[in-house]
C-alpha cells in the first residue's frame, strides 16, 4: 500500500509549492479517494507537455484510486479570467464555448483515466445558471475590495493606468466558489492560477469546509529557452500531436534544457536525468545523442515504446542521415515567424492565398514536422531546414528578431 509520504514524494519531482500540506497527508491517511479539482476554462484549447504536467500528477492519483473532477467552466468563460492579461479578455460565443470544451475533453483523455469511477465530467453552470442575484451577492459579500486589489496583475494595470472591469475582479471569487461546490480536496495547477485557488481555500473555509490542498506544478523555459511553451511563441511540443511531429519538435530543444526537460517531462530515473545532462553538457554529437534519448523518452510515454522507437528511426533516417538533397538554397529569415511568412520568403511566386492552400495541404515541415497553421509562430535555428512544396527544400540562415 502507498503510503501518504510516499504520494507526496512521488509528485515532489513536478511540484514547486504545496499549501496545506497536512491536510493532504491527513486526507491521505483517512483511505477515501481524494476529489481532485481540475477547472479549465473553455477558450482555445491547445494544449502542450507543459499542461500535461499536471494531468500526469492527476493520472498517478487516478491510479491510486483517486477522482479527478474535470471541471468546465462554460459559465466563467463568458466571464473572462484575466490571468496574465494586461487588457480585458474577448467574451466568446455559446458554439464556440462547446466547440472548445469538446476539444478539450479529446485532449485531456490522452493522458487522463476515463473510467467513471476515477474521472467525473461536470460544468459549473449547473449552480451558477440556478443562482439567485442574492446568493450571488452574498457570496461576494465573504470577500473584500482590498483582497482582491492585492493581487499583483491588478496593481499593474493600475500603475499603467489601464481598465479593469468590474466581472475582472468578480472572475477569483467565482473560481473559488467552483472549489466550494464541487467540495475539493486537491488541486494541481500552474503558478499563474494560485490567487484564484487560494481564493477557493478561503471560501471554502467560510462555507465550513476544509480548504483544499493546492499543489503549484514546475514550468519549465520552452524549446528555444526563452519564456514557457506557448503556441503564440512557437517554442511549444503539442499533446494532441502525433508521435513523429512531438519528436521532431524536440529535436529543436536548446541543449541547456535536456536535463531540466527529462525530470520534468519523462518518467526516468533521476540517476538517468542526470547523465542526460552531463551528456548534453559534452556538446557535438554526444549532446544530440542525448536528445534523441530525451525525446524518445517522452514521446513513449505519450504514445507507446513502439512508436518512440519508430519516431526516432524515422527522425534519423529523413534528417540527421540527410535524406535532403544536396546543394539546399540558403534562406535568410527571423529567429521568430510564422509558418506564412517563411512560406512567402521561400515561394515570393505563390499568392498568399496559395501559400495557405499548400500549408493546409500538409506541404511544409520544418525539419521533417508537418505545420498546418499558417499564423502560427515558428522559432527556427540556423542549419533547420524548410521544405515548401513537393521538391522545395531550403537551408535557414537566422538574423535578427
């Protein structure tokens, strides 16, 4: 039997912060499952490693028998978090809040348990669609302008003289209701959402429940080093991506980060993890060894050993054996792009519109992967190499930006 130390030295390897502490270890102790709290908001859904770190954290209690309650916020979405915005956030439509939350619910299965017993689906508009005006403002009531104004987003906007709208500062205390609601034990999140989980703690505590536990996840730098993976950053491996496209992908990591990257995103040993760093500390070819290790580590945890071991033969036999034609085009771009502006410099002959047409196509991949996205933004190294087209292949160059 695993023991509650144990649980918590398990997930220690992908943890930064835990509040309360105990009373994780003493709800452990107790032998009930756990309800774990898993709240996302329905807005693009595009998920990457760096989110499946928690969803792995939430599968290893899955296994021990524990509920994750994946929770839609189909009602706060129309709410808006202004998490990490320095401007008030679009209100998206009803179709486009169900078109997202399915994608959603397809991405997360491809980590998380679907068995009923371990995975329970709800929406927090089943208490927000059915609360009066007065329970509403009742339950603000339990929370003070100058905790709210406490948080450090708000007192930036306010030093830049920028607005923030009254369903901004609402948007916490909704999300910390949803922990009184759904009665949660845990919950596993991201840095950026710990004033609105603690938010929960302290409603939770008001409502005469124990607060939750809230346990902040690791964030590592993304491919190029730079800030965590984003897709409007183009330094990003997919979870929705098929093995081939995550391995290649990996292969563009600054050799800085394989060591960080295996503990945090593979399951090997630490010994391991750390021979992997000393390996890409070596530089050359025992540095790129390194990586192809580092990726097929991550890409079998994600699809399978099998595919792994095929993802990397295939890696090695279209790119590091130079299965590209001699005598490649040098092609000078920005460190930065998106995959229509590297197309237009490579093809200047196409019209933007087939330019797209050809990226829809599946006719571009950056050494070897496959973008289908024209808008989005690409971090490309010098020595990558472009295809765009059918027997076009170019040799990038980087300058600048």
């Amino acid at each position: 039997m695993t023991t509650p130390d144990q649980v918590l030295d398990r997930l220690s390897r992908t943890t930064e912060q835990i509040f309360g502490r105990e009373d994780l270890l003493e709800r452990l102790s107790l032998g009930r499952p756990l309800r774990i709290k898993f709240g996302v908001d329905c807005t693009a859904p595009d998920l990457h490693l760096g989110h499946a770190v928690n969803l792995w954290m939430m599968r290893y209690l899955q296994d021990l028998g524990h509920v994750v309650v994946f929770l839609l916020g189909d009602t706060t979405t129309r709410v808006g978090d202004p998490t990490g915005r320095s401007s008030t956030r679009p209100v998206l439509t009803t179709d486009q809040i169900e078109r997202n939350a399915q994608a959603f619910l397809d991405q997360v299965s491809l980590v998380l348990r679907q068995e009923p017993d371990v995975l329970e689906i709800r929406r927090n508009s089943e208490w927000y669609d059915s609360m009066s005006i007065s329970d509403l403002i009742g339950e603000l009531s339990l929370v003070t302008h100058s905790q709210l104004m406490a948080r450090d987003m708000f007192q930036k906007r306010l030093e830049e003289r920028r607005e923030i709208a009254m369903h901004e500062l609402v948007y916490p205390v909704l999300q910390g209701f949803d922990s009184v609601a759904l009665q949660s034990d845990l919950t596993i999140v991201g840095s950026d959402q710990l004033f609105n989980e603690n938010m929960g703690r302290e409603l939770q505590v008001k409502h005469g429940q124990r607060p939750q536990t809230v346990i902040t996840s690791t964030i590592t730098p993304g491919l190029d080093g730079g800030p965590k993976q984003s897709k409007s950053l183009g330094n990003y491996v997919g979870l929705a991506q098929v093995a081939d496209d995550k391995f290649g992908r990996l292969m563009t990591l600054n050799d800085d980060l394989i060591g960080v990257w295996a503990k945090v995103y593979t399951e090997l040993p630490l010994a391991a993890v750390r021979e992997l760093a000393q390996r890409s500390d070596l530089g050359g070819v025992d540095a790129r060894n390194a990586k192809l290790d580092l990726a097929e580590a991550i890409v079998a945890r994600h699809h399978s050993v099998s595919e792994a071991e095929r993802a990397r033969r295939t890696f090695l036999e279209v790119f590091s054996e130079r299965a590209f034609p001699d005598g490649m085009p040098q092609l000078d771009v920005l460190h930065h792009a998106t995959v229509l502006q590297l197309v237009e410099a490579a093809r200047p002959e196409l019209t933007r519109s087939a330019a797209r047409r050809l990226i829809a196509d599946g006719g571009v991949r950056i050494n070897g992967v496959k973008w289908l996205d024209g808008e989005e933004l690409v971090s490309v190294g010098a020595e990558d190499v472009l295809q765009a087209g059918r027997r076009r292949w170019f040799r990038l160059a980087v300058h600048g930006g």
